[in-house]
C-alpha cells in the first residue's frame, strides 16, 4: 500500500503464530532509503535502516530498539565503494 509518493507500508502476519506480525514503513527516493519496521508483540523491537549514496558509493546504518529495556539493541554502519568499469 502506498500512502505517498515513495513510501510503502507492509504489513504482515504468518498464521497461527501471532506474534510473529509486523509493520514496516519504507520511504524510498533516488539516492536514499529509510525503512522502519515494529513487531505486534508484548514487547516489540522497532528496527530502523537507512542509507544514502550513488552508484559509485554509498553509506548505510541499521540499528534495533529494545523497548523493554529501553536501549539500542544493535546497532551497524557500512560504506560500499564500487568503482565503474572502464573501456579503452
């Protein structure tokens, strides 16, 4: 389902366990990316991604909030560098 334009909102539940459901939300555009996702459960993690770049680079982090003990459960960085080929 789209609400605007560029962002997208799943939501899905596997069958008979209930909570296993989750809502995620990603905005995309042309050179970033922001997705965040949260469980139906007693007590959810919300997951939150993003990443921005070009073709040639780009960066991106994730990182997990724990709610029930209210602190960042994970947490990454990266940088991808991809040098384009060249033909003489």
């Amino acid at each position: 389902m789209d609400f605007l334009s560029s962002t997208k909102v799943i939501a899905f539940l596997k069958l008979p366990d209930y909570n296993s459901g989750k809502l995620e939300i990603q905005y995309l555009h042309e050179h970033a990316g922001i997705t965040a996702a949260v469980g139906f459960n007693k007590s959810p993690a919300v997951d939150l991604w993003a990443t921005i770049g070009t073709p040639s680079i780009a960066f991106g982090a994730e990182t997990t909030y724990a709610k029930v003990s209210s602190e960042f459960a994970k947490y990454n960085a990266g940088v991808s560098y991809t040098k384009p080929d060249s033909n003489a």
